[in-house]
C-alpha cells in the first residue's frame, strides 16, 4: 500500500503526477526550508549567507577571508562587505593569521557564539517540524544521502561563485555587487543641512 499523499497536498495541479517527481518534491521541501530559515537568520547580517561565515568562524572553520569565500562560493568583494557588516554588528572580527600574517582570519566573537547558538537552536526546530512525519532513523539516512548526492552534483557542477548560478539559471548576466560608500559624519551634516 502506498502511503505516499497526492500531489495535490503538495500544491501540484489536480490530476498531475508529480508526487513521486523529485525535483518538485525538492523544491517544496526547499521552499519550506528557505522560508522558515531565512526568518530565524534575518536578523544576522547578509542572512543566510551571514549565518554561514558566523557558524565557520564559530566551529573555526572560517580561515581566511578569501579561502571561505572561495568555499561558500561568495564573490569576494561581496565576502568583504559581508565580513564587514557582521564585524560591525560584533558577532565576528579579522585577526591576524599566526601562519601567514598577510592574511586575516575571520573568528567568532562571544556574541556571535550566543547568536549562532540561538539560530542553530531554531534551525534545528525546523529541521524536526520539516522531517517530523519520518522515524529518527528515516531521518539520519535522508540527510546522509542527501549530503553524499550534494557532494556528488557538485563535484559534477562545481559552483565556485554563487553569482554563476544567476546565469546558470538562464536569468540573465550575473549581477555585479554594488559598492558600498561609507559616509562620515561630515557627509551626514552636509545632507542634513540642505
């Protein structure tokens, strides 16, 4: 007997026969994760991506700036802005590498240990709401195949900067990252004064 429900529960079309396709059923899964994640992660810094660089400066996977940049596929003037936004907000700051003192490491500050945890604590909230209808065992073995197929598409299609997915997906030029300004204090008087 197959316990699979209709498509239609899904948000397919009536009649379509989608419950067993996987890329629909990837991207509600998908959908409902991107939603609910992005919630839990908006108030860090470039939201997902914020999250990922706090949680490697956190576990000290963070390395240099351009490794980690190259790693979670980030433009790397975009990785600076984002460096510099969290650096900002204190959950992360730049120390000098012990090996290489050209580079800078990017290291977790104690608030941003506290704000990692408590985003990895709702993280994994929507991990369980979203997994909830299988057994712990179902579970494991699902992230564990979804981790190696990960792995293997991307050895296969590798992304080494995420703007290459804009195009990828057919939407057009990558967008080129728009430069940030920083305003003193003298610029803010002058607009304030006219």
């Amino acid at each position: 007997m197959d316990n699979t429900p209709p498509a239609s529960a899904l948000g397919a079309p009536a009649g379509a026969s989608l419950a067993h396709d996987l890329g629909f059923n990837l991207g509600v899964l998908f959908r409902a994760y991107v939603k609910a994640s992005n919630e839990v992660v908006s108030d860090i810094p470039g939201g997902p991506r914020g999250y990922q660089v706090l949680a490697a400066a956190v576990h000290g996977d963070a390395g240099s700036q351009s490794a980690l940049a190259k790693r979670l596929g980030i433009d790397r003037t975009v990785m600076t802005y984002l460096v510099d936004d969290l650096e900002t907000a204190e959950l992360v700051a730049r120390r000098p590498d012990p090996a290489d003192r050209r580079n800078r490491q990017i290291v977790a500050t104690d608030k941003g240990h506290l704000a990692w945890k408590l985003a990895e604590r709702h993280l994994r909230a929507i991990d369980t709401h979203l997994l909830g209808e299988v057994s712990e065992d179902e579970a494991r073995v699902f992230r564990d195949v979804l981790r190696r197929l990960a792995v293997r598409a991307n050895e296969a299609d590798r992304l080494d900067n995420a703007c290459e997915l804009v195009q990828d997906l057919g939407s057009g030029p990558a967008p080129t990252p728009k430069r940030r300004v920083r305003r003193g204090s003298a610029d803010r008087r002058a607009d304030a004064a006219s």
